[in-house]
C-alpha cells in the first residue's frame, strides 16, 4: 500500500489560492450593494471623488475583516481537526494504532466534524483491537505447533538408539502417533476457523434426524466412556427433524462431548439430553467435570484460550472457538453453566426456524 505524503496534496481545500477568491468575491457583493445604494440617492458632484474612495476603501477593509474572520473560524473548526485526523492517519498506516484524535467539543455540543473524530477514533481502536488478536493468534500457533513438533523430533531420536527395548521403541511411537494426530487436528481446526472468519459461508442446508446425528456422535466416545468408566445418561427425544447444515452441527457435538469427556474423571458421568420446548428444540450437555471458573468462562470461546483447569489435558484451545463460530453461523444460541470442581452444562438452543416439529 502506497504511503501518501502531505507534501503530494495539490489542491488544499485551505490553500491561500482559496482565501484570496473569496476576499475577491466578497468585494465584489459588497461595491455592487453600495453602487445599488448610493444609485439611489442624491450626490453632490463635488463629493463624487472622495465618496469613491472611501467607498473603495470601505469595501476593502470589510471584505480582508470577514475573510480574516473566516479563515481563522475554518481553521479552528476544520483545518485543525483535519490535520490532526491526517497526522493520525498517516501514523496507522506505519503500525501505530495508539493514534487518537480529541473531539473539538463534548458530547452535548457534537457537530459533524465531532463524529467523523469518534468514528475515526473507534476505527483505530478496532484496528489495534485486530492487530493485537493477529499478533496473539501468530504467537500461539507457533507455540502449538512448536510443541508436537519438539516431542516428535524428541521421540524420533530416542527411536534411534540401539540400545532401547521394543516395547519401549513402540512406546516412543506411539507418542508420535498422537502428536502427529494431535498437530494435525490443530492444523485441521485453524484451516476451519480461518474459513469460517473470512470467508463467505453458504450453509448446505438440507432435513435430518437431529436425534440419530447426537446418538452417532456419542457412539464415536464409547472408548473412552469404557475405559474411564464413565456413567452415560442419554435423554433424547425420539425422530427430532432438522433442517440445517449436518456437516457442521457435527463439528459442533463433536467438540462439546469431546470437552466433556476430557475434563470428566473415571467413574464421573456424562449426559446429553435433547428436548422439545415449546418451538425450539434444546440441547445440552453436561458432565461432572473439573468445572469452569467465572474468569475462565468469560474467555472460553477465544481461539488458544486455555484455562488453568486444561494445563494438564491435552487440547490446543480452538475448539470452542470453532463451535461459537459455527452457532453465530446458523443463528442458533449457546450458553455454558459451571461450577468449579462439580461440573459444566453447555446447551445449545435451534430456533423454531430451524427445525420441524
């Protein structure tokens, strides 16, 4: 992007060039009202020369007094802020979104000029807002993606050795496995969200069985409900049709039973109920789970948010991201109830627009 100069700007809407018509101008309004008026009275022929003169002089010091007037009254009120709204331009354009610009009055005597400030001004906060989540959102990526790769390479050169057994060489592969697995959902997930964000969505909307999508995507836990012993409580309304996009409510459950089942201990339990109320159809799912702090719960849906409850489990914090995303999406609605170390509820609410019942 070309950076202009101040010095490139040719026709200055407050050049002298400007000042100088207008003083022209209004001598010229002023000599034709007193030659109307002086027309209309009787002057004596002795008097002619000096009344010129005066005349002239007149004219001239009333037209320089109003265009002194107002010069210094535009350059106040627009010259001034405009070139504080360049200066602060051009400072945006080099990376500095602190940039701000004072409005020239408070709130209760804005004028034109006072909104384009605040507009400005919004527009660079919103600016500096976006600059700090690319920074953040590059910062994390490479820290997530600098962590599978550091235990694969880690791995890989204790694979190597000779004197290693084959159990501990198929371990070390194992571990492997899953980073790859873990790198490659992360690489998934971002691709995901970047299309989602700044791309236009056309839903492939079609009619399924809500009920018999939530019954599957449980299914696909049924390891892991086994193995951590798991108590699973299903209440779900029988043959719920649907009309939306299949494919991404899928991510959607996917990435709720998913959370639930990592944060839940052995023996915990995990339930999902899906329920007709009154034109809307509710979905929630519930574990007995570590829980959510107030603080943590505000930052949930944030892409790389993790909070001190997930240290230790293993995620890269875009999950939830990609589920807000998905519901503002759809226009559905979602919401999440937790306490700390008993549990979390997130329910997901489709509109009667939605579905058929």
């Amino acid at each position: 992007m070309k950076n202009i100069n101040t010095k490139e700007i040719h026709h200055s809407i407050f050049s002298i060039k400007r000042y100088i018509i207008f003083f022209l101008i209004l001598c010229l309004v002023i000599t034709c009202c007193i030659l109307l008026f002086v027309n209309g009275i009787d002057i004596q022929l002795t008097n002619k020369k000096w009344n010129a003169i005066s005349t002239f002089i007149s004219v001239i010091i009333f037209s320089l007094v109003f265009t002194i007037i107002d010069g210094i009254y535009h350059k106040i009120t627009i010259e001034k802020p405009l070139k504080s709204l360049l200066e602060a331009s051009q400072k945006i354009i080099k990376g500095d979104f602190s940039a701000r610009v004072e409005p020239l009055h408070g709130l209760q005597k804005r004028n034109e000029m006072d909104i384009i400030i605040q507009n400005f001004n919004n527009m660079a906060e919103e600016l500096a807002s976006i600059e700090t989540l690319r920074t953040d959102f590059i910062a994390n990526v490479s820290h997530e993606l600098k962590t599978p790769i550091s235990i694969i390479k880690n791995n890989a050169d204790f694979m190597q050795s000779d004197k290693i057994s084959d159990e501990e060489r198929k371990e070390y592969a194992k571990i492997i496995s899953d980073s790859s697995k873990n790198l490659s959902n992360l690489i998934t997930n971002i691709l995901r969200l970047n299309k989602l964000e700044n791309q236009k969505i056309f839903l492939n909307s079609k009619k399924f069985n809500l009920s018999e999508q939530l019954i599957q995507c449980m299914l696909k836990f049924e390891s892991i409900w086994e193995e951590k012993d798991i108590d699973i409580q299903v209440d779900i309304d029988e043959n719920m049709m649907i009309y939306g996009d299949e494919e991404l409510l899928d991510i959607v459950w996917n990435n709720l039973l998913s959370n639930a089942f990592k944060f839940t201990e052995a023996k915990g339990t995990v339930a999902i109920m899906a329920k007709k109320e009154n034109e809307n159809i509710v979905v929630s799912i519930k574990d007995t789970g570590c829980g959510i702090s107030e603080k943590v719960g505000k930052h949930i849906f944030d892409k790389f948010y993790q909070g001190d409850t997930s240290h230790a489990t293993k995620g890269n914090g875009l999950g939830l991201a990609l589920v807000k995303r998905i519901i503002e999406i759809m226009n559905y609605e979602i919401s999440v109830e937790s306490v700390v170390n008993k549990g979390t509820v997130f329910t997901v609410k489709i509109n009667n627009d939605h579905h058929e019942i």
